[in-house]
C-alpha cells in the first residue's frame, strides 16, 4: 500500500521549514486548507475567479494503452483535482474512471497479454515516484518498489515476463538498472550498477528477452546507447563517444532483433533516425531528406512498418515507414499541431495517437493504420469556451546581438495577439529545460491573458532551445549562459519597433531554468520592464547545484557548469541573480512548490528574502503539497487568479 503521513503532520513538517513568519509589514494567510501560503498577495477580487471559471475547468486526456483484447482504450485525464486513470470503450465513449487516488497517476504502461498497468505515482510532487500494478478487472493496486528511492523508465518484455526499470535505491543517488522476473519470486534485482551520475534507464527489450537496450543520458547534447545481456550482464555500448559527444537516443529493436533504430546527430545538425546491424555495426541514415530531428518511432506489432514522428520548427509530422525497403512517407491528413502518445493496437491494424493544436486541447484520436482513417476517441471538455477563437500563432524571427555568416543571429518566436488594433501589453513566456522548445500546443492560459488583460504574449526560443539543431542547442553552455540572456534584451527591441505592440508595458514569466531568466532579465532590464514572474527558478546556480536531489546533480553540472571548479563557481557566483538584486527594480511575483526536487523551496525563500530586504516590491506564493509546478487544480485555479491580479495591478497600470 502507498506509504503516506497523515495530513496534519505531514503539515507540520512542511511548516517546520518554512520561516516562522514573514516581515512584519508583510500579509500572510494560507489557502487551500492551509497547503497554499501567500504573503504579499492582497485578497484576489471574486470576480477575477468568476471570469477565469470556464479557462479553468479544460481538460486533456493522454493515451495510456490499449485493452489486451484491443477493444478498449486506457487514458488519463482529470474529473477532478488530479489525473487518474479511466477507460474508454468506443469513440466518443464514456470516460469510467478505474483509480481515485489523491495523488495524480504518472507513466504508465500495460503488461503484455494482460489488462495489467505498472504505473509511477509520487507525494506531493516530490518526485520519489514508485512503482504500482493496478488491476482494472478489480480496482485492486499493490505498490512494488521500496517505498523509498526514485524510479522510473519502465519497461516490459515483450512475452510480460519482465518489468526493467530505473531506481535509485542502492544509494539513493545513482541510476541503476533493476528488473523483476513475475514469473519466479517477483523480487527486484539490480542488473546494472550505474558507473557514473548520468542517468540510466531501459529503452526495449529483444524480440526474444534475452538482452535488453540501455540509454545512457549525460546531456542534451551527449547520450549512448548501450546492449545488455541479461544472462551474463556484460554492457556493450553501441553509439555514442565521450570523446567525440553526440546525441543518440534508442527507438527499438527491428522485428528480427538483429538490428535497432535510433536517432542520431553523428554527422548532422539533427537527429536522424537510423538502422544500426548489431552485428557489422553498419548505420543506414532513414530521415536524410528530412531536415529537422526526429522525435519518436512506434514499431507495429508484426515490424513491418512503423509511425514515425518529426519535429519541424516546432510542428510535428507523422510518417509511416517501410522496414524493409527503409522508405518514408509522409502521412498527409492530420491536423497541423503536435502529435504524441504513438500506440499500436495489439493485432496492428490501428495507430492510437493524442493529437494537440493551438485550439483543441491533447486528445485520443486512433488511425487505421491500412487506410488512415483518423476517428476521435475522446472529446474533452473547454470550458463552454468557443476554442475556435483562440489566437492562432505567428512564428517570427527576430535579430539579436550577434551574427552567423555576416548577418544577424536570426531567434524563432511564436506570437499571439489578441484583437484590436493596439498598442498591446506584452507578456514574454520563456520555457525551461533550458533545453526545452515552446512549440505551438493547445493553452487555455494565453487566451485568459488576452480575454481578461488584453495582451500579446510571445513565447521565444532563445538560443539553447531544442529543435533547431545541435549548434544552437549549445550556444549557451557554461560561460555562454547569459547570451541567452541578452536575446531578450533583442527581443525588447523587437517589441519596440511594432506598432500594435506597448513598448512600456511588457511582463516577463517563467519556470524553472525560465524562472532563472525572468530573474536574469529583471537584473538586466528592469528600466523596460513592468513585472516579472518567476515560477520555481533558479536564483543561484552554486546554492542550485548544492542543493538540488543528488540523483540529478551531475546532469545538472554537465549544462550549467561544475560549481567544485573554482573558475566555473566565480562564473555561475557572477551571473547569479541572487547577487545583482540591488539591480533589481521591477514588481516580483515568486511563485513554489515545497516538495521541489529540482529547484529547492530555498531558491525561492532566498530571492524573496533578499528583495524584502532593500524594499522592493514581491509577491510569494508556496504551495506545501506541491513540487516542480502545480499539479492540483484547486492549486492551479488559485495561482492563475493571483498571475491575472498581478499583472492588473502593475503591467496595466498606467
């Protein structure tokens, strides 16, 4: 049974943490029956919630599985604060909800030949996620990890028998490979110790059980791709050099297990999907006509063909290969958006997918995979919204501060604009990672700013965003951090020379590494900035490194630079907003969860304590049952009410 204490303690010890109280000329109340504490933020006006209601209440579904039988579907979706899972028999059929947890249901993935999911659940977004079967004919679970370490990556043999996965229960740090034989003891076993701190995790197991494909990932610029035998436990890496790094991410056996597919940047800005012959190591490049990365490939079940998915410039498309001849082609009658959630029914003959697009939120759509025949299985819920009305992205480039070939380094950006003439208020979203890439996906909280505030919102992919090829992936590693900084200071002036567009009135928000830009812009450009949102962001890269999860640390050290190295910490110590707040002299809002593994709560407290201290303006909102972003609607509804006061109270303000 899932281990949890009861709420009451579990309270207090989140409240042991916290300071006693906030400064004496500073408000604090808690929400939410005491799991929310606000301090700074004034009573948010009713009809803020009243208006925000129906942005609220959207809802999405992700494809699970299919059925054993291929009758039915598993999804997950949210009927009230948090995912569970729910079956859906039919197109457009009944959502019957399986699992009332009161924690949200992570990764899942069926057993083979059984009804049953193994699936990750954690507490209060702590992210010390273990390991359930849930029985569906039953609604029984049993938990069968430690109750302790991290775990993740799970994967099944393809006959059922065996579940790998990652864990870091041998030391609570490293990544090691364990599997479970549910046909004998059903006891865990560790089958590769992790020889370093980058993470380990299975990909698929052979056609015949006997071996099984490792990722290795250092960085998002150097991963491998490793076979292990499971009967003598010898590792043989397959692709992937420290010496020369490239990114190479395994995407499965071929039907015989004779070979693997992979995406792979040797020799390419891209990753490009790639047969590998086990036995010569001869690569054949698939994807070569196309010129951005592949994202995903889903094998058919007789491995005959596959579905494989690219990102291009932020778009996805699908394409079916022939395994045999190695040809692509480009599956035409989907909806221009992003794709994900590739699952083929067991007999193969139906292509399960979610589908997203700026005006229809994720849903389960399933392809005849003989005609492409695309049928809507589920039809999630907007609100009343007329979606139809959603703002559709422009893509632009700006210039920035440097050149490529002669010329101005070109940044991509989506931006959305509410109607009217303008000039428009501004907000500049900035993603995290920082490896991650704003693409144009479904977002009920962009058409809530434009309908309530009357902003523009443009989301930018600064140099070091993903997708755009492995060069501009890494113009901001280690001492290049703070270019990408500057390209908001190009984005400013792009902004200034539009004429439907307020100079004077522009917000920036983000999480996580955005959180950390926010912070970084606000240091550097608060002279042209209203208001700032910082939502679990870095505020010192040297106290970040410290005292982030030791399961991640070295992953973290590979981006942002070792902080042991005396040269590097005096880097990171320099460009740490958290030393340059008396630069700071823009409205703060500093928005985190308590159980962060990633970001701690300190890099918040820190950079609240130290605005505090000179005067300056800051709202602090903690959310105690919640980790590296809000999960829990109720926690949700309340942080975009308090974004929306916010921003009236200081982008708006004359």
């Amino acid at each position: 049974m899932l281990r949890v204490l009861p709420s009451l303690l579990l309270l207090s010890i989140l409240l042991a943490v916290l300071p006693l109280q906030a400064d004496d000329h500073v408000e604090r109340r808690t929400a939410n029956s005491g799991n929310v504490v606000m301090e700074g933020v004034p009573e948010i006006p009713a009809d803020i919630g009243e208006q925000l209601r129906r942005y609220q209440n959207v809802r999405s579904a992700g494809l699970v599985d299919w059925s054993a039988d291929g009758r039915s579907i598993f999804i997950s979706t949210r009927f009230a604060e948090v995912n569970q899972f729910h079956r859906v028999d039919q197109p457009g059929g009944t959502r019957h909800q399986l699992t009332w947890f009161e924690e949200p249901v992570g990764a899942a993935t069926r057993r083979p030949g059984h009804d049953t999911l193994a699936f990750l659940m954690d507490q209060g977004g702590n992210e010390f996620s273990q390991i359930f079967l849930f029985h569906p004919a039953t609604g029984e679970h049993e938990m069968i990890s430690d109750g302790e370490s991290r775990n993740g990556g799970l994967e099944w043999s393809k006959d059922g028998r065996y579940l790998a996965f990652q864990s870091t229960r041998r030391n609570g740090r490293s990544n090691d490979l364990w599997l479970i034989d549910f046909e004998a003891d059903r006891e865990a076993r560790m089958i590769l110790e992790s020889p370093d701190g980058s993470w380990w995790g299975p990909a698929e197991f052979s056609p015949d059980g006997e071996r099984l494909l490792v990722q290795q990932y250092v960085s998002a610029n150097d991963s491998r791709i490793h076979l292990l035998d499971l009967a003598s436990g010898e590792l043989s890496r397959l692709a992937g050099d420290e010496a020369a790094p490239s990114r190479n991410l395994a995407a499965g056996f071929d039907a015989q297990g004779d070979g693997i597919y992979l995406m792979s940047d040797v020799g390419s800005e891209f990753a490009r999907l790639t047969h590998m012959d086990l036995a010569s190591g001869e690569r054949r490049v698939l994807s070569g006509d196309i010129e951005w990365s592949i994202s995903g490939l889903e094998m058919a079940p007789d491995g005959a063909s596959a579905a494989v998915v690219s990102n291009e410039g932020g778009i996805s498309r699908m394409y079916r290969l022939d395994t045999a001849s190695g040809e692509l082609s480009p599956i035409e009658n989907l909806p221009i958006g992003l794709i994900g959630g590739l699952s083929f029914s067991p007999e193969g003959d139906r292509l399960g997918l979610v589908l997203n697009n700026p005006r229809s939120p994720s849903d389960v759509h399933v392809m005849d995979w003989n005609s492409g025949a695309l049928t809507r299985w589920t039809y999630s819920e907007v609100g009343g919204l007329d979606t139809e009305r959603f703002a559709l992205p422009e893509l632009i480039e700006f210039p920035s501060f440097d050149e490529v070939d002669g010329q101005p380094r070109r940044i991509p950006a989506f931006v959305y604009k509410p109607e009217g003439e303008g000039p428009h208020p501004v907000v500049i979203q900035i993603h995290g990672g920082p490896e991650g890439q704003s693409r144009p996906s479904f977002s009920s909280t962009y058409p809530m700013w434009m309908d309530r505030l009357g902003v523009a919102v443009i989301s930018p992919n600064v140099r070091g965003s993903s997708g755009y090829g492995k060069s501009y992936l890494q113009l901001d590693n280690g001492f290049l951090r703070e270019d990408s900084v500057r390209d908001i200071g190009a984005l400013l002036d792009w902004i200034a020379e539009q004429p439907d567009l307020d100079e004077n009135r522009v917000a920036v928000f983000g999480g996580s590494y955005g959180g950390y830009m926010v912070l970084a812009s606000a240091v550097h450009y608060s002279d042209r900035l209203r208001a700032a949102v910082d939502v679990v962001g870095i505020s010192n890269f040297v106290t970040f490194l410290e005292n982030t999860q030791d399961y991640r640390r070295d992953l973290r050290r590979v981006e942002y630079g070792d902080e042991r190295d005396p040269e590097m910490r005096a880097h990171l110590e320099a460009i740490s907003p958290l030393n340059h707040v008396d630069r700071m002299d823009v409205p703060m809002f500093v928005i985190q969860g308590q159980n962060d593994p990633r970001v701690p709560v300190t890099e918040a407290e820190q950079i609240v304590a130290a605005l505090r201290e000179q005067g300056s303006s800051v709202w602090y909102m903690n959310a105690l049952n919640e980790g590296h972003g809000f999960r829990r609607k109720e926690n949700r509804d309340l942080y975009s009410e308090a974004v929306v006061l916010f921003f009236e109270t200081y982008l708006l303000r004359d």
